[in-house]
C-alpha cells in the first residue's frame, strides 16, 4: 500500500473510532452509582442522604392527617437529608426497585436550603411481594449533567425479613411525616 | 531531520491541539456553569433579573430571631437566623415578579422563604409585586431563612442563574446598610 492510500485509511479509521465512541457514550448511563448501607450517609452534589428505618401498613397518615388505604400496602422509608454544600440542589429523582420493577414516590422529597438538614418519610406503594431487597435510589441532576451521583440504598430486607414484616404489620397503620427543617450542626 | 523524527514531531503536534481544544472546551463549559458574581457599591441600583428590566436595590438587610407578623412573633428554628431584605425597585408598566437568592462570600445561596411558609401579614409586601409609586419606585421585601454561622458573612441578593448561563458577571445587591 502506498502512502498516500495509508494517510486516507488513517482518516476512515479515526471517522469510524469516532462514530463507535459517540454511539457507545450514548448507550451508556450518564450516572454515577454508588451503593450506600442503611444508616450510612450517602454524597450526593451538594447533600448527604442517611436512610434511617422503613416501615410498612395499610394505613398511611402523613403529618396526623388521614391519607388512603392501600390495597397492597405502604412502605415508608424515613431518611435524612442534610446540605452541607453551597447550594440546594433542585433536581432530585427519588425512587425504588425491587424484583426488577421500579417505583416512584408518593410525593416529591423536600431538599433543605445550606446548613440545613430535614428528617421526612417518602412512601411507595408496592405490592408485598416487593418489599424483600427493596432498594431506595436517588439521582441528584446537575443543569449539565455527564455522571450524576446516584445512590443505591438497600434496605436489607432479607426474604424472611419481609415475611415476618408483613405477618406482623400489613394491616397496620403507617404514620409519616414530611419533617420540618433544623439547623445541621 | 530524518524521517522517523518529523513522525514523531508530527505525532507529537498533533496530540498537542487535541490537547489544546480539549483543555480550552473543558474551560469554556467550567466557566459557562460557573457564575462570575460582581459586588455593587453599597445601596447602589442594578439590574439583576436574567430578563432585565427593571432596575433594583437593596435598602437593608438585617437578621433576626424572631419574623413579627400581625399574628404574632414567628421564631426562626433553634440555630437559625431570619434574614429580612427590603428592596426598592423599578418596575416595568407590565407588571413584575422578583425571585432573588440570598448570597454568602463563602458561596453558599439560599432562596427566599414564601408567605406561606410564616404565620401573619408583615408591613412590607413580599416580592416585587407592588405597584410604582409616583417616584416610578415600589418597595418590598424578601425573606430568607439562613443558619447563625452564615449572618456575618451575607454579601447581598442575586438573580437566579439559568443553568446555561453566559459568562457575563451578574450583579449582586449589596445591602446600603
């Protein structure tokens, strides 16, 4: 081969190295994902999330307010978001999975301004035979996002976990709240 | 030069502007999603709404414990300070709205509290919704809730920054006192 056949093989070789790459970043996820445990804070941008206990009904009340019934039943994951960054992030994904289902929440999480935290519950709807290895997730969006923090909690609701759970609260009543805001000290 | 020297210089320039665009694209984005703030004199009048149009200033901007409203005194949470921003501003003859944060030196930004988040009336309307008096000026006031720590470092209030922004500087409203 002679070499100017070998400069524009070069060429179509870098053009198709560029293509491959544009169509491989496009099919993969724009998130970063970390595994947090229960009870352990998980980085966000600008917050840290602490998943604190969950708890399961029928019932649900929010604030001593009567809410619904559920023909399956509520799940109520309590946590504590807390920025210790400069600015409240506005851009939150709250949501679940569990058997390769996903879920999203009742109600949008309540983000606190800097230097302040909020303990609040964020409910699920979910059907029981969900509640073992049910996962919190939360992805925190940045106006130009490439790798976004996304946390993964598991609540380490084991099989039997869940069996005894529901055997014991499934009919029971489940009271929340949407917290209220305190200086993160 | 022999041949497989200027390959070299060659393949070595060539990773030099790959470098060079990348690190120069890397710095635009870092300076676009970065926002450049620029201090007003103290009092001084502004414009700092992305849309512009309406010229404003901060009169004051002191904090308190306690928010007195017509139904009583609203204590701010254990550690927390009200922070109380009256603004004198300008607004157009189609009417206006105001949304600005509330910036410390050390970065951090806070938004403001609405009405609805306190118990009462105050004085002053909040926001920017009153009309012009015969001056062409209105007054009013915005709230913010801030922890203790960040009351000795408050720099003055800002307009909400778009996500793509510019690199222009936006203003922020220094407090007259």
């Amino acid at each position: 081969m002679n070499r100017r056949w070998a400069g524009g093989l070069i060429a179509v070789l870098a053009c198709l190295a560029m293509i491959g790459l544009h169509t491989w970043l496009g099919e993969t996820p724009r998130e970063h994902t970390t595994r947090v445990a229960l009870g352990k804070p998980g980085r966000l941008y600008d917050s840290t999330i602490t998943v604190n206990s969950s708890t399961i009904g029928q019932a649900l009340y929010s604030d001593n307010l009567f809410v619904g019934r559920s023909g399956v039943i509520f799940l109520a994951v309590n946590v504590t978001i807390a920025t210790d960054g400069t600015r409240r992030s506005l851009d939150w994904t709250v949501g679940g999975e569990s058997n390769g289902r996903s879920f999203a929440a009742r109600d949008p999480i309540t983000v606190p301004e800097p230097g302040f935290r909020i303990t609040q519950d964020v409910v699920f709807e979910i059907s029981p035979d969900d509640l073992a290895g049910f996962t919190l997730t939360v992805l925190d969006r940045a106006p130009i996002y490439a790798y976004d923090p996304q946390l993964e909690i598991d609540l380490g609701v084991t099989p039997d976990a869940a069996a005894q759970s529901l055997e014991k609260d499934r009919y029971a009543v489940v009271r929340t709240t949407r917290g209220r805001v305190e200086v993160d000290r | 030069m022999n041949a497989r020297t200027r390959q070299w210089m060659v393949a070595g320039a060539v990773f030099l502007a790959v470098l060079a665009v990348t690190v120069g694209w890397v710095g635009y984005l870092h300076a676009r999603s970065t926002p450049h703030w620029q201090q007003t004199a103290p009092g001084a009048w502004a414009d700092p709404l992305p849309e512009g149009g309406m010229p404003m200033r901060v009169a004051s901007l002191t904090t308190t414990p306690m928010l007195i409203t017509d139904r009583g005194d609203q204590p701010a949470p254990a550690g927390a300070l009200w922070a109380i921003a009256v603004i004198d501003y300008r607004p157009p003859a189609e009417g206006s709205y105001c949304a600005l944060i509330l910036l410390a030196a050390d970065g951090r930004r806070w938004s403001g509290v609405s009405p609805l988040d306190y118990s009462g009336k105050r004085a002053l309307d909040s926001g920017c919704g009153s009309p012009a008096g015969a001056d062409g000026t209105a007054r009013g006031e915005l709230i913010y809730l801030i922890p203790e720590d960040g009351a000795g470092s408050l720099a003055g209030l800002a307009g909400v920054v778009s996500a793509y922004r510019g690199t222009a500087p936006h203003p922020v409203l220094t407090p007259a006192r």
